[in-house]
C-alpha cells in the first residue's frame, strides 16, 4: 500500500482534520456566520483555529432565527451526526413548543426528516396533544351535572376499551 493511500485511510477512519494548517494552505474558505447579538450561527471550531477568521454578520438575524439557521446551515454544509441534529431540534422545539410541522416549514426540512430526528420526548408531547384533542372532540356533557363525559367503546373480544369507536370490517 503506498504512503498516500494509507494516509487517506487513516484520516478517513479518525477523522483527524487539522483546520489550522487548511487555513495556512488554502485560506479561509468559510468565514464564521454570527447573528445580530453576536453568537455564533456556523464556525465555533473556526473561531476557536483564528480568532482572525473572517466574520459575516448577519443583521437580520436574531433569537428563534439563530437556533434556524444553526439547523439549516450546519446540515446543508456538511454530515451531521444524528444526536447532533436531536439536539438542534430539541433546542428549537423546547424555544418554540413549534409541531414537526411547523418545525418543517420554518426550516425547509421535511416533515419526515423532523419527525425522525425529534428526540422521542417531544414527540410523545405532540402525540399527548393530539389525544387530548381528540379526547376533547368526544366529550359530551353529563346529563345530570353537566360536567364532560368521555365515551368509551370495549372491543367485544378482549375487553380494551378506546375512547373513540374503532370499526374493522371482518
């Protein structure tokens, strides 16, 4: 095996980068991207190689942006490991309270894309809100006090009872 071949196999495997010695062959090829307050948006590790990086402040963007465009930039300029993407998500969800939906709108990801990368937390929240609008859309008023009545249904075989009426065909 010759001398370049090994290297790029052990670069590939360690994933060793040395961003510093990029920077004096190449230049900055990326500058830093930071919002209008000042925090980092893309490029901690570049700032953390220079503090002379070359900056790009984005004026318009602040707040809820920010944790945006953290998510859009990171995963469209390079491979983000899967807890990265949770944790970007978990962020925006917990700074939002926004549905997968929502989430796949205001970033152009899919909605798809968001429902498998939202750690499982936050998606039992949507699927308790979904049930309790559900649960809501079934409820009728006591005859004799007036407080909400839930309708339940029992499966005729095993005894489960739902909250709403299950119909199979046989």
């Amino acid at each position: 095996m010759t001398a370049t071949r090994r290297n790029a196999i052990k670069l590939k495997k360690t994933n060793d980068y040395d961003l510093k010695r990029s920077e004096e062959n190449l230049g900055p090829l990326y500058p830093i991207l930071k919002d209008s307050e000042g925090r980092v948006i893309d490029g901690i590790h570049r700032e953390l190689a220079d503090k002379n990086w070359p900056t790009l402040t984005l004026d318009n963007i602040s707040g809820i942006k920010t944790l945006i465009s953290r998510l859009v930039v990171n995963v469209q300029r390079r491979k983000v490991p899967s807890d990265e993407k949770r944790k970007m998500l978990s962020e925006l969800f917990e700074a939002t309270n926004w549905t997968p939906e929502q989430i796949a709108e205001h970033t152009g990801m899919s909605v798809s894309w968001v429902r498998k990368y939202l750690p499982q937390e936050f998606k039992n929240l949507e699927m308790s809100a979904l049930a309790s609008k559900k649960l809501k859309s079934n409820t009728h008023p006591c005859p004799k006090c007036s407080s909400s009545m839930i309708l339940l249904y029992g499966c005729t075989e095993c005894g489960e009872m739902h909250s709403t009426q299950i119909i199979t065909k046989r």
